[in-house]
C-alpha cells in the first residue's frame, strides 16, 4: 500500500507530487500528462510568444522533477476512488487499482463550452474560456464576454480596466441584476447585450467575430478577442458520493486542504477555494501534500491556538 497518490497533471498535482518526492513519500503520481491547462496558450495576431506568460515556465521546475521518476508514474485518467481498510482504492481507466493511504484530488475543473459552429476550430485561436489568465493581454482591445453569472461580471470587471471596451454576451439575468453586476456593469466602455446568445463563432485564422441572435434576429458582432465565462465544471465524478461536493460540485475543503473524509485531500480548481492561477495551484497543491505527510505521520493537523 502507498503512503500516498495524487490524482491529476496540473499546477496543483505536479506541486504534490514533487512535495512528496522531496519528503520521500512511498508516492504514486496518476495522471495522462503534465501541466493540466498550462500545456495550451491563447495565440492572438498582435501578441508574440515571448510576450505571453502562461505558468509553463513557473512549472517547469516542478515537471522536471517528476519526468525521470518513472516507478512513480501512472500515465492514465483515475476514473474512481474508494474506501478500504486503511485507506482507499483508485481505479484507473484500464481497471488496474492501487491502494494507498491518502489520497490527493487535484484533477481540475474546465469552462462550460458554447456548443455553436466555430468553436472547435478557433478555440485558443483568439477565443478562450480565462480572462484572468488572459486579460492583461487586451490593452486598449474590443472584447467580447460570453456569460451572465458571477465568473462573467468578475472578467468583465478586469478587462474593463484594460481594454478599450467590452460587450457582455448575457442569455438570462443571471447575477446581473445583483449590487456587485450593476457596480461593475456601469463602467463607461461596457456594453451588455440582454436575452442574446452566440449562435456561431466566426474568423479566418483567429476568432474575431461572434453571431448572435437577439429576439429572432441575428447579427454579427466583430471583436479583437472572445472570452467565454460560463460555469466552470469541475472534474469531481470519481469522489462523488465519498466526499461533500458544494452545489456545483468542487470538493469542500478546509484550510488545510482537507476534505469530508479523513486522508482525502484536495487541491487546486477542483475545490471551492478558487484556485483558479498557476502560483495558486502550486501553494494549494503543496499545502495538501504536507497536511497528507503530517496525516500518514499521525501528527495532529490542527494548529493549537496560542495561550494569552
């Protein structure tokens, strides 16, 4: 039985895994790749590629600690997590199982798609679904945010104060109607587009035109960039069911990364801590390898207030 498995590529996981290799952890490390999202970028016509910071520089380091390490390495997707005597099971998707003590969920989250002709082709291609990754590349840009709820009005809120302006794509009322909507809605360079939708998503080379259909009518729309922010969907199936998921379905944890069962922890965009950037998943990832070090120790993972 390992001491521990990390389940997912990203930020979050590579730092566990590499936090584990340090303390010298009987670790399994299980996950098709290496980088999770960071591996793609969004290729713009007036950005060139030394200008783009993306996180695989930042995480490099942590990959290349983990590249040799073979014995450690389980190159497939986790499709299940359950509890044994002593720990758990992970299942991958070819049906082979290792047990293990603890357990390290960091297995992402991904952005609520479109669905509409274009799409496909011109994703990352000028149309992403990150702006806080991405924003600081729209100076004195026209923008396009897809969207009505909270992760929407919050890239509207950022672009806003560096593009030259931005039109809010909004199908329902969703949080727009809320104190912080009007507030951030009210920006002189925001437009919202109410009751349309993105029916298509057009561009030769890069995206920079989205159809949209407004009371029956469509109309195409030119813009420099597209930011698709609906609801994120978190990778959570395989501990449905063994550890409390919020509404939406990240994993619940505590400030120590733990989770609703004991020697599950969690880390990064699959939780409800909001992990959403590279330097966040890293600390998230690695705080969650030293609560599970600290747990396979049996040392006490609560913090013993001070005396007056």
């Amino acid at each position: 039985m390992h001491e521990l498995i990390v389940i997912g590529g990203g930020p979050a996981g590579l730092a566990a895994a590499a936090f584990a290799v340090r303390k010298r952890m009987d670790a399994l490390f299980i996950s098709p790749g290496l980088g999770g999202r960071t591996r793609r970028k969004l290729l713009l016509p007036w950005v060139d590629d030394y200008q783009v910071i993306i996180g695989e520089e930042t995480i490099q380091r942590f990959r290349s600690q983990l590249d040799y390490l073979e014995f450690m390495r389980v190159r497939n997707h986790a499709t299940k997590v359950q509890p044994i005597d002593d720990g758990y099971r992970v299942t991958i998707a070819d049906g082979h199982t290792y047990d293990t003590r603890t357990v390290i969920v960091a297995t992402g989250s991904r952005g609520e798609r479109l669905n509409v002709p274009g799409e496909d082709e011109l994703e990352m291609r000028g149309l992403c679904y990150s702006a806080m990754t991405y924003g600081p590349l729209m100076v004195d840009r026209r923008v396009v945010v897809v969207g009505s709820e909270l992760l929407a009005l919050r890239a509207v809120a950022e672009l806003s104060r560096i593009a030259r302006h931005v039109t809010l794509v909004a199908e329902d009322e969703g949080d727009l109607d809320t104190e912080a909507g009007r507030r951030i809605l009210s920006a002189p360079n925001v437009e919202v587009r109410r009751g349309c939708r993105v029916v298509a998503v057009k561009g030769r080379s890069y995206a920079d035109t989205v159809v949209l259909e407004c009371d029956g009518q469509q109309e195409a729309l030119s813009t420099d960039s597209i930011f698709v922010e609906k609801q994120l969907i978190p990778n959570t199936d395989l501990v449905a069911g063994l550890v409390e998921l919020d509404p939406c379905g990240f994993i619940k944890v505590d400030s120590r990364n733990r989770t609703s069962r004991p020697g599950i922890f969690a880390a990064g965009d699959c939780t409800d801590a909001s992990a959403f950037q590279v330097l966040m998943g890293l600390g998230d990832g690695e705080k969650a390898a030293l609560s599970a070090y600290d747990y396979v120790l049996g040392l006490p993972l609560e913090v013993k207030p001070c005396e007056e």
